[in-house]
C-alpha cells in the first residue's frame, strides 16, 4: 500500500488502452496461474491477451448436463471474441483438475483423467472452430514433470 494512504495501492504500471488479438479460455486452479502466466508470455510471446477463466476452463462448452453453464460461457466468450477483436483462442488444461474430478464419476486415476482432458479439449476445440470459424484455436494441457528432484510445469500442444 501507498504510504500515508491508507486502502490504496497504485499500479506501477502506465495504463495501455489496446486491443489484444488473443483469448485465454483457462481453468482457475491457483497452482496452475503463475505457470499459465509464464507459458503465454514466454512460451508463446504473447504480450497481451484477454482471460477466460473458471474452474475447467474449455470444459464448459461441453457441459450439456449443466445447459445454463454452456449457454453464459458461449455468450461470455462471443462477447469477448467480437470486443477484443480476436484472431486467436488458446485453451488450457492441466493434470490433475480438481473440476474434472468433481463433475466425473467413479474412480479416476491420472492417466484417466489426463484421457478425458485431452478428449474434451479436442471436442472443445471443434466447438471454437464452428462458433468462430475465422479465428485460430489452440490446445494445450500441462502436466508436471520431474527434473532434478523438482516438479515443473509442461506444456504439451493438444491437435
């Protein structure tokens, strides 16, 4: 907080009123936002994007057992596409999705959760692509992955 104001905290930042080109439809799982973060900006050299995010991230287009989820996040994400001019979507998953483990039933283990995900964000991927057929759409799933005793964070493009 600022000092001598108390409740106040000003962004270092300038303020840049643009439009960005890209769309991050993402799962909201706090272990996965900082990692999320590093992919776009370094990985994919994304500078700006706007963010989509809620617990499953692309899952909601497939959600037909939940229509009133399918149908606000269809809508939130038209508005967004025609707002911020979108030429690209990427959509991102990861291992061990508390969201996925909550909506399925019966036991699951990883490698059958990791299945499920990969499948859905290719159905969810041909969902984007009929809703917005001039706009380029990407997959991706992150898993953790050991190296050197530490777990890190991968990123694997889904097709």
């Amino acid at each position: 907080m600022e000092q001598g104001k108390e409740g106040i905290f000003r962004s270092s930042l300038p303020w840049a009123n643009s439009k960005t080109e890209t769309l991050v439809i993402s799962c909201s799982d706090h272990r996965f936002q900082v990692h999320f973060d590093q992919f776009l900006k370094d990985g994919l050299k994304l500078d700006s994007f706007g963010r989509f995010t809620l617990p499953g991230g692309p899952q909601f287009l497939l959600a037909a057992d939940v229509p009133m989820f399918e149908k606000a996040g269809r809508r939130w994400i038209k508005f967004l596409t025609r707002h911020l001019e979108v030429r690209q979507i990427i959509c991102l998953a990861h291992e061990d999705c508390t969201w996925y483990r909550e909506i399925s039933v019966g036991p699951l283990t990883l490698s059958l959760l990791k299945e499920r995900q990969v499948s859905d964000l290719r159905k969810a991927k041909l969902v984007l692509k009929e809703m917005f057929p001039k706009v380029a759409v990407r997959m991706f799933y992150a898993h953790l992955q050991e190296q050197k005793k530490t777990l890190l964070v991968e990123f694997a493009e889904i097709y």
